[in-house]
C-alpha cells in the first residue's frame, strides 16, 4: 500500500495502463508539463511526446481530434481542464463522440476518456469554472459517467475508464484532489456501474457522488450521535448507474435522501427519486427527499459559495427532519 | 489584399499565386500546368467520365425518390461531380476520408454500394457502412465537426508512423460555408501546429443555404490557409483532371511529413442545397446558367469526342450502364426493409447496460402483447 493524494492516484492510473497497453495516449492543455492541477505529473518524462500531446487551447479540438484518433485505433485520454469547459466542446462530447458505436450499427467502438477537474467544493472558482456538470453528460445515452470519491476510486475508476470500449467522462473533483489515502500498489481497476455500501446504517439511506460521499459520512458521524443510523451509498458511477444497490439500501432502511452538489433542478438525483418512486414504493416510509447545490448560478464569494453548496449541517438537518427529529424541512 | 505577410508555412508555397488551377478548359480543352504534370492515359479520362456520368445518375434518381417520397431528404452533388470524383480517385485504399452529407461521388469512388448512401437518406440507418472496410467515415451532418475527427485520426497515423512514401493520409471534406466554423479554424491550428497528415478539401460552392460566399469571407478560401501556416490552393473544382492532380500531390505530401494542404476546389452548387430548399428564393437564374457551360461533365465529353478518344458506342454503353445503375438503385431503396424495432436498443453501449436492457425489455413485452392478442382473439 501506498499512500497518495486523489491527484497522485489520476496519474498513477494513467501510468498503470500507459505501461499496460501503450495504444494509450494522453492529450490536453499543459498536459506535457503536468498540468494546472498537476494531475499528469512526470507521464511526459516517463513515456515521450509521442504518448503525451501538450495541445493549443481548444477544447473542440481536443474532444474532436480524440474521437479521430480513437478511430485511427488509439485510446486516447483527453483531458478538458476544467469541466465547466464541456460547454465549448459540446458538439464533440455530446453529438459526435457517443453516438459512434450507434450510428455504424456496432462497427466502430469508441474507446476514450474524457476527464478533467469538477465541481465546487468551496474553493472559490465561481460561476464559470466551479460546477458540477455531470449532469450536462448524463442527459446524453452513449456515454459513461464516473466521478470518485476517494484517491483509491480515483485511480480504480480512471483505470477501468480506459479500459472500456465506450466513451467514458471521469469527473475528477477539483476540492479533492489533495485529499490522500492508502491505495493498493497491484494493478488497480474498480469496475464501471458498481456502487459501494461505505457506511452500513439501518434508519436511512444516503446516496452520494464524489464529494458529496464525505459529506454524507461526516453527517452520518454527527446523525449517530443522535441515535440515527445512516448508511451511505456512494454511486462511484452515473452511467452505468448502479440503481439495484440503492433499491437494495432501501429495502432495508426504507427512507432515502440523495444527495447532490450540482443545482437541483433536473439533477442526477432526480432519476435517482424517480427510480425509487417507480421500484421501491412500497419500502418507503417516508417521502424521497434531496438534497442538493442551489439553482443559481455558483456565487464566488466565499460566504456565499458555503451557502448555495452542499454540507454536512444540510444533510443532517434533513435526515433529521425526515425521521421526525425537526420540523422544518430543506430543500 | 495582404496575404502574403507574416511567417509562412515551412517550406511549401506552391499554388499561391492566386490562379484557378486548370487542366481541361469547360470547353474541353487540355492545358498544362508547371507545378501539376499530369500524366494520364486515354483509358482512365474514359474512366473518369463513367464516374461522372454514374454519380450524376445516383444523384437524379436520388431526388426522383425524394421526390416521390421514398427519401426523407436528399443533398444533391449536382455540379460538384470533378471536385469529387476527381479528390476520390486520388486516394489510395489505405487513404482515410471524412465526408459530408454530400459526398455521393467519393463514396463511389471509395466503393461503397450506393444503396447503403439512401438508406440514411430514406431513414432507415445512420448510413450502415463499416468506416474501415472502404476507409470511408459516415456522413457528418452536423457542419465542420468532421475536420477535426479527420486531423486526430492523422495525428494517429502520424503517432504510429505510417508516413513515407507508401505511408497514409486523410482527406476530409467540407464546403464554404464550415469554413466559418470554430471546429475547421480548430482543424487547421491542429494540423498545422502537428504537421498531420491531412489534406483539407474545401467544396466552395458559392452557397451556404443561402448565404453567398461574399458574405462569408472577404478573402478567397484557399488564402486563409496561409494564416495557419499552411500551403492552400484553388484548383477549378468543376475540372476532374486537376482535381485528380492537386489532390495526388497534396496527398503524397502529407504521406511524406510535409503536412496539410488546404484544397478549395471553386464549383457551383447547381441544384437546391437540399430537396428542402428553394434556392430561386435567393439567387439568380443567371448564375446558374453561367456555370451551366462549366459543366463537369460535358467538358471531359467535349475532350473525348474532339480528340477522337470516344465514338458513339462508347458514350451509349456509358448510358445504358447508368440507366442500369438508376434502376438498381431505384429497386435497392423500395426493398429496403424498415429496422426491426428492438434494434433501438443496440450498440448504445459495447457491452449490456441495466438501464438500455430494462427499456428494451419493457418494450420487448409491449409488442408481445400485441402477439397475444391475436392469439386470444
């Protein structure tokens, strides 16, 4: 086991199975010289400019020319630094890249990562370069979404990303790149579309993405101490999306808040609520309640941001109120 | 007009004089070019022309159908013919090309089976084609995002070395009016700042819908390529022996690691953008009368007949073998079968997903019913 960091898992990742299959090729702005966040660090020294593609900025270009190279037989890791920056590249990400397979009837596969750093977490990015968009993505069939927790899931998720014959976006999350954790020194994959139970809990569950799981497990931490048992669910992936694992927390616990850090409305919790209104009615107790980022553009004030953002007070005042603790509710 | 200013590209500059690059006049006419030697033998002109004539005939029996409301839509080549057979014939096999909604000629060219181009356009597939069996991408309807799928995929020919003299390279496709999209500016950035192996081939057919050219661009196409660091040239785009040539060339320099070339092939767009549109609505029937004695084809006929290369028999076996081909076509498109409904669901993913496999499912049950019903009944 070693110890390191959410970004040092990403290169980590990226060096395991650039050793692993050497069609794999990273492109993207500063790439070469490691990156603004520093998430592809010593992957030009180690595997050569023709492995590495530091690019001009343009992020059509990226997504674009990933998708040809994929075609010409590469697996290309693109990185868009930002994901706020999906939004220059749309037509790449959301017309062209996931509908390969589809529109050549099966006849050409489109193995690509799209990743990149997402998300708030307070860190003062505003309105343009801190949101969470994994939305944006999951609203387009074709593409896989991933979005870790962890270092460990940074570097499982990542791996398994470009190992996949699809298009997969893995959104990295910007508030936790310096988080560290110990990470197994094998060969390290965590398979797409498998949700993991990372607290057990009888009274309610608590699904999770990214930074949302540490939220969730802090609140569980603070929920404990008034007697509630959460369990937290965190989802690891959108796309394929889990949903038997949260239909199976349910089961057991028969409450269910889920918990987002995008704006709500039209948010990945909202199909997380529809699948349990249709699948899990009948083990509910209680209403499905949400709890996510505002819908507002994301303030860059620090005292704002705190307030529009998800957290651990939030959660825990509504878990609370869901159980009959409190009165209010939250939104 | 200051074009000729700032850094240019490394080393390749022909074909920046401004001419019109012209092998065979309208009139049907041979000329000679210094920097495009053509040699070809009487045969292949004949050749050249078959295509010619064959792609027109898919074209007219394509709006036909459309006509007749067997195709939801079609993009009509008429007028583009050269530019396309001409660029088409110029690949080798191992060549990639990326095209538009409109490239009915280089698809013939690259093999592929007319029938498999309506079946997009009769909307009962994406095209349906193997990319890599004719080397030949799908159409890409949405404008200029192909020019960068084309300059990655030479990037990733580039990464794996396949240049030199029997090395590859792509052609991608795209009319005057990509030209002002970001996706083609990004397309010549990148190739220009990687040295890809691409060559650009810009169809300027005067119109974008019904934007004419001079409201797109205040200099001429091909001079933009200069910007980029790039050689660019115009060659006559209704002229099948120089479209043939400046491609082979361009082309053997991308293989080489010299680079892209921006091709802008000057024609007209004879016909309505698509069956959808009404181009009397925005231009003058004089100006397509005028293109009209630039026709593609009648000039190579003009050359045939005026050098004694072609009789008669000829010129009625060409005929006669592309009513064949209208007929085969016209048969393929009425036979082919609508999609079985499942196939909704497939090749969404590469490999089972629950949400993908709970909707079929579900819709598989669906039309069962319907099955149970009638036994009921």
């Amino acid at each position: 086991m070693a110890e390191l960091t959410y970004r040092q898992a990403i290169a980590a990742a990226l060096a395991q199975e650039m050793a692993r299959d050497e069609r794999v090729v990273l492109l993207g702005e500063d790439v070469a010289s490691g990156g603004v966040f520093k998430t592809t660090t010593g992957l030009r020294e180690r595997f050569g400019p023709d492995r590495v593609w530091n690019t001009p900025i343009s992020e059509q270009a990226i997504a674009g020319a990933a998708m040809g190279a994929a075609m010409a037989g590469l697996r290309p890791v693109a990185e868009i630094m930002f994901s706020d920056f999906y939004a220059t590249c749309w037509d790449q990400v959301a017309n062209e890249i996931p509908k390969v397979r589809y529109m050549t009837g099966g006849q050409l596969s489109m193995p690509l990562v799209l990743r990149g750093a997402n998300g708030s977490g307070g860190l003062g990015f505003g309105s343009q370069h801190g949101q969470s968009v994994e939305n944006w993505a999951m609203c387009v069939p074709g593409i896989k979404i991933a979005s870790p927790a962890t270092p460990a899931e940074a570097f499982g998720l990542l791996a398994a990303a470009i190992r996949d014959n699809d298009p997969v976006i893995v959104f990295e999350h910007k508030a936790l790149y310096s988080r560290k954790e110990q990470c197994p020194d094998d060969e390290h994959v965590i398979p797409l579309g498998r949700a993991a139970v990372v607290r057990p809990g009888r009274d309610c569950t608590l699904v999770a993405l990214s930074i949302t799981v540490g939220i969730c497990l802090a609140a569980a931490d603070e929920l404990a101490t008034h007697g509630i048992e959460a369990e937290v669910i965190d989802l690891r992936t959108l796309v394929p999306l889990d949903a038997a694992a949260v239909l199976a927390s349910v089961a057991r616990t028969s409450r269910l808040v889920v918990v987002e850090e995008n704006p709500g409305q039209l948010g990945w919790g909202a199909s997380i609520a529809a699948i349990a209104a249709q699948e899990a009615f009948y083990d509910l107790t209680a209403p499905v309640i949400r709890i996510s980022g505002g819908n507002v553009p994301l303030p860059v004030a620090a005292s704002l941001e705190a307030e529009v953002d998800v957290s651990v007070p939030r959660v825990v005042a509504g878990v609370r109120a869901l159980l009959g603790q409190l009165r209010q509710s939250t939104g | 007009m200051a074009v000729d200013s700032g850094a240019a590209g490394p080393q390749r500059l022909e074909g920046t004089g401004g001419e019109l690059i012209q092998l065979l006049t309208p009139e049907g006419e041979r000329v000679e070019h210094p920097d495009y030697p053509l040699d070809i033998s009487t045969e292949e002109i004949k050749a050249l022309f078959r295509d010619l004539v064959l792609v027109r005939r898919i074209d007219t029996e394509a709006i036909a159908l459309q006509r007749q409301g067997e195709l939801g839509i079609w993009a009509s080549l008429l007028g583009q013919e050269a530019a396309q057979v001409g660029s088409g014939r110029a690949l080798g096999p191992k060549d990639m090309a990326f095209p538009t909604y409109r490239e009915h000629g280089v698809a013939w060219c690259r093999g592929l089976d007319p029938a498999k181009l309506l079946e997009l356009f009769r909307g009962v597939s994406h095209g349906g084609w193997d990319p890599n069996e004719h080397n030949f991408h799908l159409y890409t309807i949405v404008i200029g995002s192909q020019t960068l799928h084309a300059t990655g995929y030479a990037m990733g020919i580039q990464r794996d070395g396949a240049v030199g003299e029997d090395g590859e390279a792509v052609i991608v496709y795209f009319g005057d009016g990509a030209t002002s999209q970001g996706d083609v500016n990004e397309s010549f950035i990148w190739a220009s700042v990687f040295n890809a192996p691409v060559v650009f081939f810009c169809q300027n057919n005067q119109w974008a819908i019904s934007e004419p050219l001079e409201r797109q661009s205040r200099i001429p196409l091909y001079q933009r390529a200069r910007g980029f660091g790039f050689p660019g040239l115009r060659v006559d785009g209704n002229d099948v022996l120089a479209c043939l040539a400046v491609t082979r060339k361009a082309m053997q320099a991308a293989r080489e690691g010299q680079g892209p070339t921006l091709i802008e092939a000057f024609t007209y767009r004879m016909g309505a953008h698509t069956t959808t549109d009404d181009p009397t609505r925005y231009r003058l029937a004089a100006e397509l009368e005028s293109w009209k004695l630039k026709d593609p084809l009648e000039r190579v006929r003009a050359y045939l007949v005026r050098t004694g290369a072609a009789d008669a028999d000829f010129f009625a076996a060409v005929d006669a073998e592309a009513g064949e081909l209208g007929t085969r076509v016209r048969k393929s498109c009425l036979t082919m079968p609508d999609p079985q409904p499942l196939t909704i669901f497939e090749n969404v993913y590469s490999e089972p997903n629950a949400q993908v496999a709970y909707e079929r499912d579900r819709f598989a049950a669906y039309l069962d019913s319907f099955d149970s019903e009638e036994v009921g009944a």
